[in-house]
C-alpha cells in the first residue's frame, strides 16, 4: 500500500475518532442528570407552580432549563468535529500536494483517492451537525 494512502487512511480513522469522541461528550452533558460544575449560583430557571384541582398540592415544574445545555453540547459538537476535520483536511492535502511532488506521473490516482478521503473526512463532519441540529428541535 502506499504510503499517502495509509496517511489519508490513518488520517480518516482519526475524523472518525474525533466525530465520535464529540458525540459521545454532546450526549454525556444532554443526558447528565445534573451538571454540578456548570450549575451557578443564583441561577434563574422558569419554575412554574402547578396547582392540582383535586388534592390541592402544589407541584413545581421547571420549563427550559435544559434547552440551553442541549444547545451548548451541540455548538461544542459541531466546533469539535469541524475543528478536527479541517485539521485533518490539512494535513492530507499537504501529504497529496508532497507525493505529487514526488511522482507527477501519478497525479490522477493520487488526486482522485485524496477526494475520496476528503469526502469521507467531510461526511463525519455532517453527521455530527445533524445529530447536533436533532439534539436542539427534537430533544
């Protein structure tokens, strides 16, 4: 195998690793039951007082108070995985841009198989911006 194609390779696995490890910390802080280290002091949440006709007992129900951390775990998401596809982006374009250098004979099939790693590196970083755009209308 060549060696630029096990760098676009390694470098793919990497996007793939990274997309995953940014879900996995978008649906560790949505599904968290309480988030001592992001909870302040004298926050203000919606509390709304519900009075039940039949008993008279007083229940108190707390309206948004995760919609914002649901928006915040998906901007981190979408930042991580964007931030690690450029990255790997980068550095298989200056690996094909090097063995072009090197062998400008096999500019096509070096070409050709850099875009179907970029398109790869590219599609994780769709997934997690669909999973982040569910995260905030559906949850």
């Amino acid at each position: 195998m060549n060696k630029s194609v096990r760098i676009k390779m390694i470098s793919a696995v990497i996007m793939a690793v990274v997309a995953l490890a940014a879900l996995g910390v978008t649906l560790g802080l949505v599904f968290a039951p309480e988030a001592p280290v992001l909870a302040q002091e004298g926050d203000q949440t919606t509390e709304t007082v519900v009075e039940d006709a039949t008993d008279g007992e007083v229940a108190v129900e707390d309206e948004g108070s995760d919609k914002g951390m649901i928006a915040l775990a998906a901007a981190i998401a979408v930042g991580l995985a964007a931030a690690a596809g450029a990255i790997g982006m980068g550095i298989a374009v200056a690996k094909t841009n090097e063995s072009i250098a090197r062998q400008p004979e096999a500019k096509s099939d070096i070409r050709s198989s850099m875009m179907l790693g970029l398109v790869f590196i590219e599609t994780a970083i769709i997934y997690a911006l669909i999973i982040a755009i569910l995260l905030i209308f559906v949850l």
